[in-house]
C-alpha cells in the first residue's frame, strides 16, 4: 500500500467516464464566467464538488458581495461528488467504537452527530433552494452477512446509546434478526440487519442547484480551467498573505486560497502526496429484475471485508426504481491495491463490473427474478475519491500556509461530511467563527500528517489494527 501511495497524483484527466448523474451535462457544465480571469479576488477556491460549492455558499452567506473565484478542472461537478452513489447515509455504530477508542467519547460523539446533521441539513437546503435533485429522506438498512460485524455493529450500537442517550437521532437505530431481515428487506442470505435514518439524492443536481444559487450571489466559476501550481505570490506578506493560482489562462492572486481537490490534492500540495491518496471507485446503474418489489429504503451489504452501497430512485422520477449500485473493492487482489493512487477515471476495471453485474441478483435472490429485456446493465462508470491515513477528512488551515486552506480526503463519505466541513471550515477562516460544534478529530494539524496511510480503514474486518504512525514503519 506505501508503495500505491507514492505515485504521483495528476490533474483530472480529460474525457472521463460519463457518470449516469451527468447524462445530460447541465447548462453551467462549461459555463466560464468571465472572459478573463480576474488579477485579484478575495477568494479563490479550486474543486466545483460538493465542498468547493459549500464553501462559496457560506462565504456568500456571511460575507455577502465578496469576490469568489472558483476554479475548475474539467466541467463543473465532475469529479467525486458528480460521480458518487447518491447516498445520503451516516453509518456512525461502524467506526464509533473506534473514534472513542482513538479520539475519545467526546469527539467519537461530535463526529456522529455532524454526519446525522450533515444528512438532515442537505434534504433541508434542498427544499430551501427548490433544487430538483430527487431529494429522498428515507430509511437505510445494513444487510450483515459476517458474525464479527453483526456483533461488533450490536456492542457499537449499545455504547452509543449508553453515552448518546436512546432520544439521540444520531444514536437510534433498529436491530433485526436475519428472519426479519429477510422477510422485511428480501434478502435471503442475511445474517441480521441494522436500520436507521438515511436517503437519497442526486448529489450532481444538487451541487449543481448550489453552484446556480451562488453564481446568482456573485460567483465568478471558471470551468475548463485546471490550477498547475500554486505559490506565494511575489510580495509575500505572513502577517498579510497572498497566494497566486496558476493556470493556462493567467495566474491570479488572493489572500484566502481553498483547496476542495478531494482526491486530487496532492498536485497541487505536494507535501499531501501519501497523505491523501487517490481512490478509483466504480458504479453501475441497474434496470431491477422482474419479481423484485419496489424498495423504500436504501441498502449497504456489509461483508467481514468491505461493502456494497445501493440506492434506487424514488417514485415520482423519470427513472423510477432504477439501481445504482457501487463498491466492489473488497473483490479485488490484496484488497484493492491497485485501485489506491488510481486517478484514470477515464477507464473501468474490469473484473469490478462483473462483480457489480452479480452482486444484485445474487443478494436478493429468488426475490430478483429475470433480467429486463433491455439488459441489467443501464450505465456504469468510475471516479476518483480521496482516502486519509486516519479515515476522517482534512478540514482548516495548512501548517506553515498562512492564508491556505483546505476541504478533502472525505474517504468516499463526502455526502455525509462536506456540507456541515464547509461550513465549519468557513468559520475558522473568519475570526469569530464558531466551531466548537466540530470535531478536532477532523481539524488540519501537522500531528495527523505523521499518521502512516494503510488504505480504507472501513473496508477492514473487526478487530483489524487500526492506526499506525510513519514513525513506527520501520521498527
């Protein structure tokens, strides 16, 4: 895995593949703002994903009339955030115990709650904003088919509901036995399950509606125009810093830089590199087979390695009861090495897709029935995520960067993290910025650099190892 985690991140690489969110692209797909760049802003942010989008919006919210530059890669939307499951789902018992373990109750407790937040807070901006992006509250559901995580899921459970209080939203959850869960979810191999609050959303649309609104506000968003590098601007100042974004269109220059790359950061903050590592994932999106009910939850299949993620689309859709389906991770070699340091969302791995063709029928079983005629498979397609040594993002100010920011690494759960981090990270660029509510856990200190990156630590079995630092690496 260190070895994955030294190849040199690139920029986004052009024609990537075509997510199903993104067929058609949006009319602000290849907006560019201005004809030229600005010389000087007050803000630069680089990465049109879930969190650049949440950042301009906070910014715009308390610092109305502020110049926002917003530099992109490739089309607005197109990395991680355009190219996710639509999963709006916190499943918090699965590295609570682990967060205690490591962080301590108080933290382990804040990072629950903002995932719980985060969720109701996208479905409320949704409707605040009227965004059309199949905004589905709803209840998920965790299929357990390994005895370690069914009881580790149980004793996580019974600990959050001791500390948390059982009234706790973020806390509530409800335990089945494998006949209810087969009988309840159709899905007849299951061991147990666990059900609690989740949903689903176009997260494409959904940015893609904030962006608007911001653009709306003031947002200069420049498409089709990657950051090469970024560097202290010529008259450098620590007590009053300006930083230079350079790209093939001019260079431009701010005293308050974001980085929201995601899986990409380490281009453009070298030091990242082996700290966020990129992560190649896949999805494919399904016409469901003949017997198969329609489903008013979403699904996780939880293996002793990894998982499967899977919504379908709510009623009152165009693509009503369609699946879209990812992960597939856990299948390959050496638990999935070579999809770490991968950023050719450009192509698919092929023994992925045959694994997330079968996995449907497969799960549900007699409850699947025959194919459509049209065929299983409606579109698939892959994406660069960003993976953390500790499992948790990077959210604050860059050690020994003044004025330089950073958003990323949300270890493929950005829909349950971004919103509530950029608002957080907004605050701690404003003096008087609240955010005692944020975990520390998640907050940019050089002490987590040090960490050693031992790949996805959710996709690990009970009782795994779980942290490690470089400085261990070599005794």
């Amino acid at each position: 895995m260190e070895e994955r985690a030294k190849i040199p991140v690139t920029l986004p690489l052009p024609n990537p593949t075509t997510s199903y969110w993104q067929d058609p692209p949006d009319e602000i797909a290849d907006l560019q703002s201005t004809e030229h760049l600005p010389e000087y802003v007050d803000y630069i942010i680089i990465g049109s994903g879930i969190s650049g989008a949440s950042i301009a919006y906070n910014l715009l919210e308390i610092k109305p009339g502020s110049s926002i530059l917003m530099l992109e890669a490739r089309q607005a939307c197109s990395g991680a955030t355009g190219r996710n499951g639509g999963h709006t789902k916190a499943a918090n018992y699965r590295s609570f115990l682990d967060h205690e373990a490591e962080h301590g109750l108080e933290d382990a407790t804040k990072i629950a709650r903002l995932a719980y937040a985060n969720i109701t807070a996208t479905h409320s901006l949704a409707r605040e904003l009227n965004i059309d992006c199949a905004s589905t509250p709803c209840d998920t559901v965790d299929i357990i088919y390994d005895a370690g995580n069914l009881a580790k899921g149980k004793k996580a459970i019974a600990r959050m509901q001791e500390t948390m209080g059982t009234d706790d939203p973020a806390a509530k959850y409800e335990i089945l036995s494998a006949e209810e869960a087969k009988a309840r979810y159709h899905t007849p191999d299951a061991l147990g399950a666990f059900v609690y609050e989740g949903g689903s959303i176009s997260s494409y649309r959904f940015t893609i509606g904030i962006l608007k609104h911001c653009l709306e506000k003031g947002l200069n968003l420049q498409n089709n125009t990657p950051v090469d590098a970024i560097k202290q601007a010529d008259n450098f100042n620590p007590q009053s810093p300006r930083w230079m974004a350079q790209t093939a269109r001019g260079k431009v220059q701010t005293a308050n830089l974001v980085i929201a790359t995601n899986g990409y950061t380490a281009h453009l903050l070298p030091q990242m590199q082996g700290i966020i590592v990129p992560l190649r994932g896949q999805i494919t999106a399904q016409r469901p087979g003949s017997r198969l009910p329609g489903l008013d939850a979403t699904y996780s299949f939880i293996y002793s390695h990894g998982y499967e993620y899977m919504i379908t689309r709510p009623s009152g859709t165009p693509d009503a009861g369609t699946i879209i389906i990812g992960g597939g991770l856990r299948e390959l070699p050496n638990g999935g090495a070579s999809e770490f340091g991968n950023t050719l969302d450009t192509d698919l791995n092929k023994d992925i897709s045959t694994y997330l063709y079968d996995c449907t029928a497969r799960c549900f079983g007699h409850n699947w029935g025959s194919d459509a005629k049209e065929g299983r498979i409606v579109k698939e397609w892959s994406g660069v995520m960003g993976t953390s040594a500790d499992g948790l993002p990077y959210v604050g100010a860059m050690p020994n960067m003044p004025g330089v920011f950073m958003c990323a690494s949300f270890n493929g759960h950005g829909m349950v993290m971004c919103l509530k981090s950029a608002q957080a990270l907004v605050g701690m660029m404003e003096e008087d910025g609240d955010v005692e509510w944020f975990p520390k856990a998640l907050v940019v200190t050089a002490q987590r650099f040090e960490k050693r990156f031992q790949g996805r630590l959710d996709m690990r079995a009970p009782g795994e190892a779980l942290f490690n630092d470089r400085s261990a690496v070599n005794k």
